[in-house]
C-alpha cells in the first residue's frame, strides 16, 4: 500500500529546467562555451559537486567553476524575475488529493536549501510537503539512492511503500536503487528504453498521475 509520495524538483514540480537550460546558454556564449544549452541533457539531476566535475573531465580542466556557476545564477535570477517559474501541469491538484487523502509527501531535489526553498514559498506550495531533502544534506547526489533514503526515514515509511516522482534518468535511478516504486513524467528528455524495467508507471503529467493513484487506491481496499 502506498503510503508516501516523494517529489523531484526542477522538470517535475516546476517547469525550472528550460529557465536553466537558457542560464547556461547565455553564460556559455559569454564565456565562449556556446554548447552549454545542449550540456544541460547530459546533467539532469547533477548536484553542483558532480555537475562540476562532470564539466572538467567533458569540457575543459580548467572549466571557469565560479564564474560559470556565479552567471548562471544572475541570468537565472533575471529570466525568473521577468517570467517567474511556472508550476508544471496538474501539481497542485495532484498536491492536494495527496493531502486530502493522507499520503505522507517529501521533495528530494539535487537543489540547494536557499534556490528550492525560494520557489516552493513565491508558488504557494511549501505547506504541501512534510519534509525537504535538499543536494546540500547529502553526500551523494542522484543516481546515488542517499536523498530518496533520507526522505523515507524522515517521513518514517518502508522505501517500498513510497512512490517517487521524476523526470530524469538519474532520477530514476536513484528511486529504484532505494527500493521504491516511480511514476516518470518526462520533460527534457525521455527516459531511455534501457529504464523501462526500472520504472512503475509513465505519465504525461500530473493530471495522469492523479488518475493513476487514485486506481491504485481502489485496488489496495
């Protein structure tokens, strides 16, 4: 029976990954990387500590780490003040029959405190979430199970009685590595076919997700 549900952040709570994607973009051209908006497909789910080192072993030893990350943030922070961050489709009714219904929830992000936390209070939806594991709590970001774990042990259920929700093939990986079942909506990229035996159910977003859950219930009674 499920008993928790454990959210991804950036591609699956909000549409935040094409407002990165752009970040890097930008940056990328100013400091004569102009292929950093296609990069962004091969880190999805990175932390900042493997994002880093995956830039110096693909991209150049001496990848600009401070400056890259020091621009991305103010592009980044110019593009959300112009537009915000859109809550992607379906996610607050899918937040609030969780909560109607008694499911324990949690988000396990590759994120920092101060940037997730920030989205989650400017859309409303921090109220929704029992606990928060942010990248900076752990020591290994995804595909390393460590966040998905934490979250279980701070909600207080069996990993195999939590559902994970993610976007990312690293996501995935993670989720399955902790023993838990995972619904994938995809948004940049698709999860590769190889991960299909991995993954419980693909969704087209949340809407779906809800509609899945709620069978699920119907069956468990």
């Amino acid at each position: 029976m499920i008993q928790a549900l454990v959210f991804d952040m950036d591609g699956l709570i909000f549409d935040s990954e094409r407002i990165v994607q752009k970040s890097w973009q930008l940056t990328g051209e100013e400091l004569g990387l102009p292929d950093m908006g296609k990069v962004i497909y091969r880190t999805l789910g990175f932390n900042r500590k493997r994002r880093m080192e995956f830039f110096r072993a693909h991209i150049s030893p001496d990848f600009p780490e401070e400056e890259f990350a020091r621009k991305t943030r103010m592009y980044f922070r110019k593009l959300v003040e112009k537009d915000g961050v859109p809550v992607k489709k379906g996610i607050r009714g899918l937040l609030g029959y969780a909560k109607k219904n008694g499911y324990k929830l949690a988000v396990a992000t590759s994120s920092s405190e101060d940037y997730a936390k920030e989205l989650f209070l400017k859309a409303g939806l921090y109220m929704y979430f029992d606990t928060f594991v942010y990248g900076t709590m752990v020591k290994n970001s995804k595909p390393d199970p460590e966040c998905y774990l934490l979250a279980c042990k701070e909600l207080e259920v069996n990993p195999k009685d939590a559902v994970a929700l993610e976007d990312a093939p690293s996501g995935i990986l993670a989720a399955h590595a902790a023993g838990m079942r995972t619904i994938v909506i995809p948004d940049l990229v698709e999860p590769p076919k190889e991960l299909d035996k991995l993954i419980w159910h693909v969704c087209r977003d949340a809407e779906e997700a809800l509609i899945l859950l709620e069978k699920e219930k119907g069956i468990a009674r």
